[in-house]
C-alpha cells in the first residue's frame, strides 16, 4: 500500500486560537477500506482537537473527468493527546477514520488544530510545526 499525506494549505497558524488545515491523503495502487483508522502525528505542542462526523472529499488523481464524490471521516484524539516523546518534546496524535478510496484517488478533508501560545526558546520568534504519518500508523486493514 504507498499513501501519500500532504499539507492542503501552508498557513501561518496564529497561537492560541482553533484552526483549520488541509490534509490530503492520495493513494497509490492499493486502495483504503471504509473505516480504516489513520494516526496522525504533530511536534513542538501543535495539538489536535476532535471533531464530529465531516465531509471529505474524494477525487481521482489521474481521471480530470471522473465526478467528485464525498465522505464521511472524524478525528478522534486519544488521552495521551499532549505527552513528550523521546526527545522531551510535546507531540499529539489524532486518530482520523477514513472514508473509503479507491485506487488511484485522493481523500481531502480538514482537521482542528491549535498552536501554543508560549515560545518554545527565548530566542524564537517562529515555531515551525510538523504534521505527518508513516504507512505502517494505518490502525485498520487496508484491501
């Protein structure tokens, strides 16, 4: 199975304040079974908020002409939403159930995020924040 995940939009997140981002997952020859889970991590204190039954948006990467379709997908966030990793750093997770995907297509879809309001030095003006999985954070069978 090769998935790949992807920022929607670079924006500026402002700290403090619930935002959207854009995320798309675009599947290569296998394809992602209604329901499966996907863990999605973050670094430096960005933390994930939940959010109810959403529609994403699903279309083909290669047919500019196959119709749009939509699904239903939600984040949930687990308990240890905020604790460090290895390295001392704050990470957090959501778990994003997917709607279904064939091959060869594309899920869109926007999930809540919230930045922190300190600063992570006394040097920084700036907090560069990551979002990212690996295949293997796939929690749900994939056909």
């Amino acid at each position: 199975m090769i998935f790949i995940l992807s920022i929607l939009f670079f924006i500026d997140l402002l700290a403090g304040i619930p935002q959207q981002i854009g995320l798309c997952v675009s599947v290569g020859p296998g394809s992602i079974a209604e329901g499966s889970v996907l863990e999605v991590t973050s670094n430096n204190g960005l933390r994930f908020l939940p959010v109810g039954p959403s529609t994403a948006t699903i279309h083909s990467t290669f047919d500019v002409e196959e119709p749009t379709t939509e699904g239903t997908f939600k984040i949930a966030v687990p308990e240890n939403h905020g604790e460090e990793c290895d390295d001392g750093q704050p990470y957090s997770v959501a778990m994003v159930t997917l709607p279904a995907c064939r091959p060869y297509q594309e899920i869109c879809l926007y999930i809540m995020v919230s930045a922190p309001l300190e600063k992570q030095s006394l040097q920084e003006e700036l907090t560069k924040h990551e979002v990212g999985c690996r295949p293997w954070h796939f929690i749900s069978f994939l056909k």
